[in-house]
C-alpha cells in the first residue's frame, strides 16, 4: 500500500521542520511547499521521503501542483513575525491571508479535505494580567498579522461548510525550541535573548519586561499536530495551544541564567506599537480532545534543551 503524502506548507521553518521529522519518523511521505523566505533548506532532512518544492502558497500554479495526491495539509507558511506585519501590512497580507484562501482553492479542485492550520493566540488582543483565554473570549486582533490569521480562520470555516474541507483549526501560543532562528529583529523573543545570553552581547527588552507570553515547547506542539493530522475525525472548534502558564519576560531571563550560570547585559526600551502585553492560553479543550505530553516540557528543561546543556 502507498504511504499517505502530507503537504506541509512552511516545512523548511522552524516549526514546519520539526513537524516534517515527525512525519518522516511515522512513515509518511512528505511535500514541502516553502519560499525560503525565513526557512531553510538545511532545516530539512536528506530524506528519500522528503520533497522540496521552493514557491510562494499565494501563486495558484505552485498550490495547484503542490496539492495533487495528497491526504492532508498542515498550513504553517506565513510571515510568523507580528512586528513585520505592522511594519509591511500589504507585503504579510499575501502570505497570511491570499496564500490561506489560495491554498483552499487548490485543496478543493484536487479533493484533499484535512487542513491543520497554524493560527495564533494573537487574535485574542488584550486581556488582564493572569486572565488565561478560552477560545469563545471576543476576538480583538490588533495588528495586520492578528488580522490575518482570524480572517484565514473565517475563510476555512467558509470552505468547510461551502465545499466540505475538513480543518483543524490551532491557536498556537508562543512556540520555542531549536531551529528557531533568531538572525532577525522579528525573531521569537526565546530564540534571540539565548543566541545573544550565549554569545555575551547584550539583550533589548521592549518594554519593562513584566508582560508574559505562555510558552509551549516545539515538541509539544508538534505531538499535537500529529494526532490533528491522523485523527479519522476532525474538531472543527478552535483550539488553544498553550499550557495556562504565564511567564514574563523578567523571568524568561532569570530561568536563562540559571540555565547557563550566566546573563549579559540587559537593556529595557519602549514596547512594540502593537505588543500584546498579557497572553495565557486556557487549554481545557485541548486537554479534552488531544493526548499531550504529560507533564508538559516546563521552560527550564525546554531551555536547558535548547541551550544543549
Ligand atoms: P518560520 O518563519 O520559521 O516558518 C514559516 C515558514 O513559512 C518559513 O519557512 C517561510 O520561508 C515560509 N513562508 C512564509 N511565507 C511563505 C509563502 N508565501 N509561501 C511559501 N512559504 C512561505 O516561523 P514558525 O515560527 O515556524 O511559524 C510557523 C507558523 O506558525 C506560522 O504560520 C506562524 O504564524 C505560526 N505561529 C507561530 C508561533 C510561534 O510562536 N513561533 C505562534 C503562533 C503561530
Ligand atoms: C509570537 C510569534 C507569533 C505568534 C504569537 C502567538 C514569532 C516571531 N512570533 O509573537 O508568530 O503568533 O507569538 O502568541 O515567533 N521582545 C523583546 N526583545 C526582543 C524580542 C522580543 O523584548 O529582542 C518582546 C516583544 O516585544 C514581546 C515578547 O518579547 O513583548 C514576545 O515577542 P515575540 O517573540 O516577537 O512574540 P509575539 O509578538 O508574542
């Protein structure tokens, strides 16, 4: 018998890579869409099973090829950096929104129905410190990227009841591990203060660093993607991912140090116009439909992972 084919769009990122490893390790066989635009080549395995196609999922030709003979699509190709979609709104637009509704369009013509979709946490805006978010709290994006991802959510849900696409909708909290790559100012904020903690240059805090983001582990995350992609049956709810942890900033460098025995110089700044200050996910759905890791990877073994000591 064949092995299912998963396309994994945005494969050659950070997230998209781990979850191409876990297919591969599962017997799957597996076709990267990915521009290279943040991903890399390297990043992906020398894998018989592996394919490489380099294009954009906003132009039709690319998806239309990109989806013939598959069973399911994980969709993680976006521009992942909030600050870069309220500094190029039009230029993230195609690869948050047209290349979601792009990717649909092919899914349908070549009858591929299970779409795993990488939303984020930050469709949720702003809520009080402490305040974990469930997933039917209002909805208040507050930048083109936030925009994007909840009009991608919109626009799924159209196909699904429309023309019968099956999607697993995910809100992702804030994702951290290896491969994260942190060579730009729009990096994930883990990724940037460990490479700079490590290489003893100093570190920027926007902000006073008192605002907490719920951390999740690549691993994690990705475990959970997997049953999304095998399971007979959809959710069609929105989920969070995340593990009701709040950990500012502060103490993301405190947990640094210990981890490392030391910390450079640490610089506080003005916060990003747009920066959510509070995020915590409340993941009782999540535990409901998914097994997950138990206990989840807590931030001072996820670090001391990261950081290979
Ligand atoms: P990443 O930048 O490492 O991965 C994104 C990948 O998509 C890259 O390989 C990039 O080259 C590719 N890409 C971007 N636009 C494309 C396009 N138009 N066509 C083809 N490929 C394109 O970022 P990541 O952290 O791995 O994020 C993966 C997904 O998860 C994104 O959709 C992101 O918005 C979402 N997400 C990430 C986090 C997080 O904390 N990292 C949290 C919530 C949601
Ligand atoms: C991150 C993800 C986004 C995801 C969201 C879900 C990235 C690049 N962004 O956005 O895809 O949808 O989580 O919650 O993966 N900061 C500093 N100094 C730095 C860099 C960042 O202080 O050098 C601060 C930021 O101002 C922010 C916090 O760290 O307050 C987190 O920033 P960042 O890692 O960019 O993540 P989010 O904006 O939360």
């Amino acid at each position: 018998m064949t092995q299912p084919t998963v396309l994994v769009t945005g494969g050659a990122g950070f997230i998209g890579s781990h979850l191409v490893e876990a297919l591969l390790a599962d017997n799957f066989l597996v076709r990267v869409l990915d521009n290279l635009s943040t991903g890399k080549r390297e990043n992906l395995p020398h894998h018989p099973n592996v394919e490489l196609i380099v294009g954009d999922v906003a132009d039709p030709n690319v998806v239309q090829r990109a989806t013939q003979h598959c069973q399911a699509v994980a969709h993680l190709a976006a521009v992942a950096s909030v600050q870069a979609s309220v500094d190029d709104p039009i230029g993230t637009h195609q690869s948050n929104l047209v290349a979601t509704i792009q990717l649909c369009e092919a899914m349908r013509a070549a009858n591929v129905s299970r779409i795993v979709f990488a939303s984020s946490a930050a469709v949720y805006g702003n809520h009080g410190e402490g305040q974990a978010v469930d997933e039917d709290t209002p909805k208040a994006p507050l930048t083109p990227y936030a925009a994007d991802k909840l009009a991608s959510e919109y626009y799924l849900d159209f196909y699904r009841r429309q023309h019968g696409l099956d999607p697993v909708i995910f809100r992702f909290f804030n994702i951290y591990g290896p491969r994260q790559d942190p060579s730009s100012p729009y990096s994930g904020v883990i990724s940037i203060f460990t490479e700079r903690a490590q290489k003893g240059l100093p570190i920027t805090v926007f902000g006073d660093g008192h605002q907490t983001r719920d951390f999740v582990f690549v691993q994690d995350l990705v475990a959970v993607l997997m049953q999304a992609l095998k399971a007979p049956r959809a959710t069609h709810q929105p989920m969070n991912v995340g593990w009701n942890q709040a950990t500012s900033l502060n103490q993301l460098l405190q947990i640094i140090q210990r981890v490392l025995g030391h910390l450079p110089t640490v610089d506080y700044t003005t916060p990003r116009p747009g920066d959510i200050r509070h995020s915590r996910a409340n993941n009782e759905r999540l535990l409901t439909h998914y097994r997950l890791p138990t206990p989840a990877t807590d931030m001072h073994e996820g670090l001391r992972r990261l950081l290979g000591k």
